[in-house]
C-alpha cells in the first residue's frame, strides 16, 4: 500500500548499492523508502545458482558489517545472506515488489507513482542497476519460451540439445557446466574465439572441451532463427540447421536507459552516461541522485559492486547537507 508520508528521501532500487544508499542516509537521520520492483539484491538473486564471486568477501561489504565466507570468495547464497542482514541490521525501510512507473515533480516536491500507490519525496536516488535488462538477439523466434537470457543452473538442460550464444565468462562458464550435467552443448559467438578476458582458470578449460571436441563451437558466426526443435546459423561456411531444444542468450545486459530519459536525467550521446557532479553524484535535474552502474552509462565494466557501494556517502552527505539533516 501507498504511504502517504512526505520522505526526505526515495531511493529507487534495492541492490547492493541502493541499500548502502539506504543506509548512509538512514545514518543522518534522513527518513527513507527503498522501492524495489523484484526482491532484495534482485541482481544477485538472478545470478546462476551456485556462481561464486570474483571477488573477496571484504569488497562485497556495505554499511560497515564484515561479510564472512567459508571460501577465500563467497558464493552467491552467501552474499543473499549477507545483504538480507545488513538490511535486518538498519531496519531498512524496502518496499519489495514495487515497481515505479513515474516520476515527475522538482526538487524538495517529487511525486514517485508505483504499482502500489503515490509517494511524495524531496530527494530521489536510483540505483536500478543493469541487469534487468538483457540485451536482446532480436533474431526471428527470440519470443519463444525455449530463449532463456537468465541462466540459473544446468539441470532442466539433462540430456537436451543446447545452443549458448555468448563467449565471455558467464557464457563459458553455462557451457561447461551444462556440458558437465550431460546436455549436448554448442557454442555461439560472433567473434574469433572465446574472449580474452574469460578468467584465467576457465579459458583452457572451455576451449580444451571445443578442441577435443566434447562442446561444437560456432565463431564468426550469427544466429539468424530461433525455431522449435532447430536453429539456423550463419557460418563463414554457409548457413547451418542444428537440433536445438534450448537456447541460453549469455549477450549481456543494460541499464534502464530508457527510465532514466524519462525522469529526465540527460545522457551524454555516445556513452549513455548521465550528467552527474562528480562530488554528489547530483544529476542535471536538480534533487535526482545517481548511484551506481548506472552513473558509467554502457560502460557497464566500469562500476561494480565494490565500487559502486561507496557512492551512498557521497549521494547521502549531499542530501543531509541539502535538508539540513
């Protein structure tokens, strides 16, 4: 339900960064709402199954609570956990679930309309993230339900005929696993090979499995049709059928650009990167803060979790200072 309290502050977006947001405000003494439209550290949620961080535990830490592994780098259960009590911790105030539709108003007056209701706000900060929006093949059959952009595990692909499009880590990473479950695996991908910067400690484990012969690899080479029991490919050979039950799209994904032209945050042509004061990550829309991947544009490479969690003091020290809080 709605809330019909005026906030000092709504931050839009629950991910890791969007409660550091939450708890760096919560800190000044800045009353707070975090809307979010899945659940808690939706991202994170949508990772595969047992994928294991990059990273050490330390790096993944928000709001001064040490993050603990039974590993040198945590998995993803962990970091679910961890974040679910940070949360607990500060008593966030989280809507989950909540999709916003609209934002309009100005600086100190912003109306915020959801699926749930209106809510009223001086200050704004979103912090929606990347990965909720794929990018997409856009390729004749895409629509089918067989296209799966969010790989969670290999089980469901037992046994079945499985095209993965992609080359770097995520896509590397489903092709072997789901090759290791007992599914006939083809890889896809546009370039000459797999990409450099697959980690270490898989690249010769994906293209030794390519040149023994145990995972069909396509390179330069495209998807032209999704079809139902097929896919047809375009090889430097020719055109190529294959069987095909499923198809993992490991093409990456994008900021809600299009929820940011909205809310009328101004982005720069090329990069796609919004207008913001280094110092307070304040857009060009006065009131509207930017927290996050998002503040990189398509340099999505740019920002992560262990970067990105620090911009909740810059955006909140701006905001008590701007309220007098």
């Amino acid at each position: 339900m709605s809330d019909e309290t005026a906030y000092d502050a709504i931050v839009i977006g629950a991910g890791p960064t969007g409660l550091a947001c939450g708890i760096e405000l919560k800190k000044r003494g800045v009353n707070t709402l975090i809307l979010e439209k899945g659940c808690v550290v939706n991202s994170i949620y949508n990772y595969p199954t047992h994928m294991t961080f990059f990273t050490t535990p330390e790096l993944l830490e928000i709001g001064d609570i040490p993050m603990t592994s039974l590993n040198d780098k945590p998995n993803r259960t962990e970091a679910l956990k961890y974040y679910r009590r940070v949360a607990d911790h500060y008593k966030l105030n989280i809507h989950q679930y909540e999709r916003v539709d609209s934002l309009s108003g100005q600086d100190n007056h912003f109306r915020v309309i959801t699926t749930n209701g209106t809510y009223n706000s001086k200050k704004i900060v979103v912090s929606t993230g990347y990965y909720d929006l794929p990018n997409l093949l856009n390729v004749p059959g895409e629509e089918l339900p067989k296209v799966i952009h969010y790989y969670k595990e290999a089980h469901p692909y037992y046994n079945h005929d499985v095209l993965v499009v992609g080359a770097k880590n995520s896509a590397a990473i489903a092709a072997l696993e789901l090759y290791w479950t007992g599914a006939r695996v083809t890889l896809l991908h546009r370039g000459p090979g797999i990409h450099k910067h697959v980690k270490y400690w898989i690249k010769p484990n994906i293209e030794n499995r390519i040149a023994n012969g145990e995972i069909k690899a396509f390179f330069n080479s495209n998807l032209l049709e999704i079809q139902e029991k097929s896919v047809l490919i375009e090889t430097p050979e020719g055109q190529v059928t294959i069987p095909n039950d499923f198809v993992i799209a490991m093409t990456g994904y994008s900021p809600d650009l299009p929820f940011l032209a909205a809310a009328g945050i101004t982005l720069e042509p090329h990069t796609k990167k919004p207008r913001t004061d280094p110092e307070t990550l304040e857009s060009e829309r006065k009131g509207i803060y930017l927290a996050g991947v998002i503040v990189a544009g398509m340099h999505t490479n740019e920002i992560f979790i262990e970067n990105g969690r620090f911009h909740g003091r810059q955006i909140a020290a701006a905001i008590a200072a701007s309220i007098g809080r």
